[in-house]
C-alpha cells in the first residue's frame, strides 16, 4: 500500500476526532497479526529446512544403487567372455571337420557332373555323326545344363577342351541340319517317307541351339522358297501391272499346296508369317521398279485394279495373321454425311446405330483374342506394305474422279427442273442432294484404295466441285436488265422476278444452306478417315463462305425483285395530286398495291425459307423500302395540308402492313426486333409530313426537330413542297442556314470498329449553333407546334418526340444499316 493509500486507509478508519478513541484496539489487532505471520515464516523455513536434508539422503541412496548395477553387470560380461572362448575351443575341432566334409562333397558332386559331361559330349558326338536329331536335342538340353555348372572353371584345361568340343559338335550339327533343310521343296520329301519326320526333330534341335541358328534357317528357307517367284516375275512378261494379281495367287497357291509339309516347323516359329513379310517386300520392290520404268502415264483401269487385288491381299493378310476393322469404320464415317438434313433421328435409330458400333467393337475384340495363339508378337502391319508404293503414281486417278465429278456436276444442272417435288420436306434441289451422293461415293472408292496423299488430293477435288455449283447456283439467279434498252427505259440494273422465280431464289437459298452444312459434314467425315498427317489440311472453309456469299446474293435479289414490284406503285404514289385533295379519306389506291404484292408473295417466301433466312431477307427489306417511301415523298408534286394528312395516314398504313409481314410468312419468333426495325425507318417519313403540315413561320424549327440530319436541300425541297414560291423560300432558306441546317449527329466510330454508345443529351443542346437556340422557346412549344398537325399527328406525344430526337443518333450509320447494306 503507497503512501496516499494508507492516508486515505487512516482517514476512512479515523474520520473524526471522536473516532480517535479506537486507535489503541486497532495497534493491539495489528501487533497480534504480526506476530501469527511471524509464527508461519518460521515454520514454514524450519520445514524447508528438514525437506533438504531428506532429498539429499535420498540422493546419495540412488547413487549408490546404480553403483552396486554397473559392478554386476560387468560381471556378468566377463562370464560371458569366458564362456564364449570356452565354446570356441571345444568346436574348433568340430569346424575342422565340417569344412573338410562341405569341399569333399563338392569335389564328389564335380567329378560326378564332369563324368556325365564328358559322357555326354562323348554321346552327343555320337548323334550328331548319326543325324539322330530327336535325341540330340535331349542331349543338348542335358549338356547345356552341365555345361552352366562349370563356368567358374572355365580356365581348366579340361574343361576348355570340353566346351571347345561341344562347340565344334553344335556346329556340325548345324551344318547337318541346314544341309538336309536344303532338300525341302525339292520334290525328295515325297520320295523319301521319313525325311519330313527327320526334318521335325531337326526343328528340336535348332531351338535347342542358339536363337540365331533358328532365324538364320528360317531366312534361308523363305529366301529359298521366294527364288523362283524372284525369277518367275522379273521377266518381261509378267513384270507388268496387269499381271500383279497373279503374284498374289502363286504365293496363294503356294502357301495352301505345301501347307501339310510346313507342319514340321514349330508353330512358334511363324514361318508362313515371316514368308509372307519377305514376300511383301520382294513384291513392293518389284513394282516400285515397274512403276519407275513406265515411260507413259499407267491406264487408270489396270492401276486400280492392280491396286484393289493388293489391297484384298493386304486384308486377307492382316486378317490371318491379325486384322481389324477400320474398312467398316470408314463406310460408317461417309454414310453420316448429309444425313442431318432430312429427317431428325429418333431415340431408336440413334440406339440401334451405337449398338451397331459396340457389336462391331466386341466383335473385333473377340476375332483378335482368337488370333493371339497364332498372330506373332511383334504386331507387324500389313496394311500398306505393297499399296503403299502405289501411292505417288495415282495422280491419274484423282484426274480421272474430278473429270467425272465434273461430268456429273454439268449433267445434274442440265437435267435440274428448279423446282421441288410435292411433298419434299427440305425444300432442297435435287441437284444438291445428288451431288453429295455421288461426292459420297467417290470418297467410299478413294478411302477403300488409300487413305494418304491421294485421299487429299480428291478432298482438293471436293472443294473444287463443290465451288463450281456454287458458281452454278450464283449464275442462276435472276439478273437486272443492262444494255442500250434497259438504260433507255431506266430499268438498267433492275432484276423483275415471277412468282416461279422467287420460287427458284428460295430453292437456292435452302440448297446453299444445304451444301454449307453437308459441306462441313464432308470435311469432318474426311478428318476422321484420313492419315493424321493430313486432318490438320482438311478444310471446308473457303467452300462455306462461297455457299455463304450464294445465300446473300440470293436473299438481296428476292429483295431487289419486290422493290421492282413495288416501282408502279410507288410512280402511282407521285402521281396522286396531293395538292388538290379536299378531304382525308381512306388510305390510296398505291397502298393497297403494295399490301396486295406483300401478300401475294410473302406467305410463299415464309413457307419456303428457314426462319433465320426469313428474318435476314425482312430486315433487308425493311431496309430497304423505309427509305425508299421517305425518298419518293420527295419525287412528289406540291403536297397540301390536306394532301399531307392523307400521305401521313397512308404513311401509317404501309408501316401497318410491313408490321404485319411476320404474321403473313407464318414466323413470328423473331418479330421484335423487325418490328423495332420497321418503327424507325418509317418514322423518318412520318418525321417529314409532319414537317410539311407545320406552319411556314415555325417550319424551320420543326425540320430542325424532327429531322435532324436534314440538309438544306432537303428544306428547300419541302419549301417546294409546301408551294412556296421561289422569292419566299429565299428568306426562310436565309433564316434555316444562318442558324444552321439542324442538330448535328455526334461522330460514330469506324465500320470496323464496334458501335461505341453515344451520351444521351436534350435535343436542345444539340444545336451546334449556341445563338440558334433563342430560335425555339423550348421544346414544349415545339412540341405543341408537331403535334397539332394532321391526324396521325394528334396521337404524337412528348415521349414520341424524344424518341424520335434519340433516333436520329443513328439513322445513317446505325447498327442495322451497317449490317444490311449490302
């Protein structure tokens, strides 16, 4: 306790004078603490103390302990010592002895195995003297295993002389085996009934000796048995292509006429195999020389037949000594092509066709077990091993396929009705799907010959084919007048189409759609057959993107077609005499005209092409026609108030029916963004009546509003329009371009480049022209100004105005018009 504690301790205890009278008991209680505390400390040291004293006895007793430990135990060591030394004495004779007994009775054992060496030797001397093959392949098995047991005394004398022996015997008897070896085939084993069986135990004897005795006879005798066929077929008579078949038949007829005699070899041996091996390699040599030594290009007939029968023999081959079935893969690979494009495949076919594959995998799995007691372990590939020399010479035959695919390309468009059959359901040519059965054949001819070079080469000849009917459909279409007529009478470069030609055009386009995807099937199919080598190359790109340029050329000529419909209605349009309409009726006469040619041909349009090419050819023609009605306002003659008002609900009517065309082609799935389409661009013309139905003081800053990206010729054409005369049109055209011709579009980013969004900002602040703006009071008053004209005028809000004031960013260079103006 510091020293303010206790100060405060003695003012709490002694508040008060008074209190004062307690301080006596309170030192008493104090003193009486103390001396207790005095009492524990010193019983607690005189504790510690004896505690001490008891650890330090205790001590000194484990110490002792351990002592008394360490003394007996290297007692005991030394009585261990002792008695180990006792042992050694008593067994030192013991060991002697046993030494002594272990080198006799390996000294028994060696002259024993030495004895039944030299017997042996001795014996086997004998056999081989006596040609007794089957008995001295015994012997040979018997002196290798004694002969293994003297390796460590290969420097004795004896057994020097013993081995250099045996050698000398081992090589007699090889000489003896190889020279009896030379008579088969020579006409004496059917004379002589025991040489097959003396042969046979010879074969005992060869695997007894070393391995390359075996294969240095087996060699020679397929050597031996190929000489004749060497001279047989390097004569000049059937050193020939068209002999090649009966190469294969005299190997054929020799393999199955001395089938019983080539018994004698062991089965693991393979002799038939490596025969077959030598002569494949023989044959390929041979032909690879016929190939090179022919001055003229080979008849294409004798080359592929030549080239058939190798391949049969190949096969034959691989699958006796073992096959597989990559053949069946292949045509399972080619009949997928073009499959996709007439009916979709139900649950069942789709079963069947992978229950085909598994049977067919199981089955090539059961056929290589069975061949694997028979086949060699090395696995050699006959597949390729004669064909494969055929390879660099079969340019004529990749020659001879395009010459004829060519053929029947110009054939099947010749014959093609261009029109469809009642009840197809692709709405595809014919000439389209016949030209993929036969690509589709050829390919089956080409990947049973070869699956190489030249397989390449024919899928290079594909692409070319295929090119060309594009070329074929992209001629097809209809063309636009030209010449001195068609220039005269304004129709150069205008394509008039019947009802039977956008019939053709859509044909066209669902057949390019057709090709473009069975084209990629092709490519895929080829990839997966062909050697590995060459699948990076295969590529159906190029071929695509023609059949893609088919589709677009033939979707802007359907397009081009309806605008040369729509030309008589569209002079019938200029020629209304707007300024003398006195009342606002029904919608005109041109209006319904294009309702009538829209729905004579657009459900036709809808029926036959894919949705995705329906939607493409309605923003082509919204695309189209939108600006098309807003430029022909322009081609009219003066346009009264009320004139402007019946163009206005006519304007309204057109936009009505190109809304409704989704609806006409039965395909709806895509109508809203056509629809949004179809709003913009015909707002545009919307835009300009109402512009010409504004008063001629305010004129000015409605086109300023409402059509922004107006030019001043444009203003003065409405002027016109409006049936001012020349010398009042000249100062609103003062007042319009001293003020500027109207709010500025904010620059957009390249074609190339994404659209970048552009800042929304009030019409207002759009005005390049800070002076102009004391023009418009606001945009209220604007507003009131446009939405007072004419009747499709009075539905027109201040949400409308701001929508069409946001368009006008992207009227020219917009998104939809970037992508569809061709």
């Amino acid at each position: 306790m510091d020293k303010s504690s206790a100060l405060e301790y003695i003012n709490q205890m002694f508040p008060t004078e008074a209190s004062l009278s307690g301080v006596e008991p309170l030192m008493q209680k104090i003193h009486s603490e103390i001396r207790r505390v005095d009492a524990e400390i010193l019983a607690a040291v005189r504790q510690q103390s004896n505690s001490g004293t008891k650890a330090r006895e205790d001590l000194a007793a484990a110490t002792h302990a351990v002592e008394e430990l360490m003394y007996k135990i290297r007692e005991i060591k030394t009585k261990a010592e002792q008695s180990e030394t006792m042992v050694q004495e008593i067994c030192r004779d013991i060991k002697k002895l046993d030494f002594a007994k272990k080198h006799i009775t390996t000294t028994i054992t060696a002259l024993h195995r030495l004895t039944m060496l030299v017997s042996a030797v001795e014996q086997l001397q004998v056999m081989a003297s006596k040609r007794q093959y089957k008995e001295a392949a015994a012997q040979l098995e018997a002196v290798n295993q004694l002969c293994s047991h003297f390796e460590a005394y290969r420097d004795i004398p004896k057994i020097t002389e013993l081995r250099e022996k045996f050698k000398n015997i081992k090589q007699i008897l090889k000489s003896h085996v190889f020279s009896d070896f030379s008579s088969l085939g020579t006409g004496k084993e059917s004379e002589e009934t025991n040489l097959l069986q003396q042969l046979s135990d010879a074969c005992l004897v060869v695997d007894a000796l070393e391995p390359s005795v075996r294969e240095e006879l087996v060699n020679n005798f397929c050597s031996r048995e190929l000489t004749s066929y060497e001279q047989i077929f390097e004569g000049a008579e059937l050193a020939k292509l068209d002999k090649t078949e009966r190469r294969y038949a005299w190997i054929k007829r020799r393999m199955r006429t001395n089938e019983e005699i080539w018994k004698i070899f062991p089965t693991s041996w393979h002799v038939p195999y490596r025969l077959c091996i030598q002569f494949c390699k023989k044959t390929r040599k041979q032909l690879e020389d016929i190939h090179n030594n022919q001055k003229e290009k080979p008849d294409v007939g004798t080359l592929l037949l030549a080239l058939q029968r190798t391949l049969e023999f190949e096969d034959e081959l691989a699958e006796k000594f073992g096959g597989g079935t990559r053949g069946r893969e292949v045509g399972n690979e080619i009949e997928e092509i073009g499959r996709g494009e007439n009916t979709s495949q139900s649950a069942s076919d789709i079963r069947k066709k992978y229950e085909k594959k598994l049977a067919a995998h199981q089955e090539s799995s059961t056929e290589e077990k069975d061949k694997e007691l028979s086949a060699p372990a090395a696995g050699f590939n006959f597949r390729g091993i004669i064909s494969s020399c055929f390879e660099p010479h079969l340019n004529v035959y990749t020659e001879l396929e395009e010459k004829t695919l060519m053929e029947n390309l110009e054939k099947l468009v010749q014959e093609e009705t261009w029109d469809i059959e009642e009840g197809s359901q692709n709405n595809v040519l014919s000439s389209s799907i016949q030209l993929f059965l036969i690509i589709k054949r050829s390919l089956k001819r080409c990947s049973a010959l070869t699956k190489n070079q030249t397989l390449f080469n024919l899928f290079k000849v594909f692409q070319r084919i295929l090119k060309a009917y594009a070329t074929k459909l992209f001629v097809r279409l209809p063309k636009g007048g030209t010449g001195i007529v068609a220039a005269a009478t304004g129709m150069d470069g205008q394509i008039k189409t019947s009802d039977r030609d956008e019939r053709v055009i859509c044909y066209i386009v669902n057949s390019a759609e057709y090709c473009h995807k069975t084209s990629g099937e092709l490519a895929e199919s080829v990839s997966k057959i062909i050697d590995t080598q060459f699948a990076d190359g295969v590529d159906m790109s190029e071929v695509q993107d023609e059949f893609s340029a088919v589709i677009t050329k033939a979707v802007v000529t359907l397009v081009h077609g309806l605008e040369t419909k729509f030309d008589a209605e569209m002079a019938a349009m200029t020629r209304v005499p707007w300024a003398t309409l006195e009342s606002v009726g029904d919608q005109s006469e041109y209006v319904n005209g294009i309702n009538m040619i829209l729905v004579t041909s657009i459900p036709i349009l809808g029926t036959l092409l894919s949705p995705i090419y329906f939607q493409f050819f309605l923003d082509k023609l919204a695309s189209s026609l939108g600006p098309r009605f807003f430029t022909n306002i322009f081609k009219c003659k003066q346009i009264s108030e009320t004139g402007a008002q019946q163009m206005l609900l006519d304007t309204q009517a057109v936009k009505t029916i190109l809304l409704e065309i989704p609806s006409l082609g039965h395909q709806t799935s895509r109508a809203a963004s056509y629809s949004k389409f179809v709003s913009r661009e015909m707002s545009k013309a919307e835009a300009l009546l109402k512009v010409i139905l504004s008063p001629i003081d305010s004129v000015a800053d409605t086109y300023r509003a409402l059509l922004p990206e107006g030019t001043p010729m444009e203003f003065q054409r409405i002027l016109e329009l409006k049936g001012l005369k020349k010398a009042d049109q000249q100062s609103i055209l003062d007042d319009f371009n001293k003020h500027g011709p109207g709010i500025t579009q904010p620059s957009l980013p390249p074609p190339a480049a994404p659209p970048i969004p552009l800042p929304t900002a009030p019409a207002a602040a759009l005005i390049p022209n800070p002076a102009s703006a004391g023009l418009i009071a606001s945009r209220d008053d604007v507003l009131t100004r446009a939405a007072a004209l004419g009747r499709g005028a009075a539905t027109t809000g201040f949400k409308r105005f701001l929508a069409l004031t946001e368009a006008a960013k992207d009227r020219k260079d917009g998104p939809f018009r970037k992508l569809f103006n061709a």
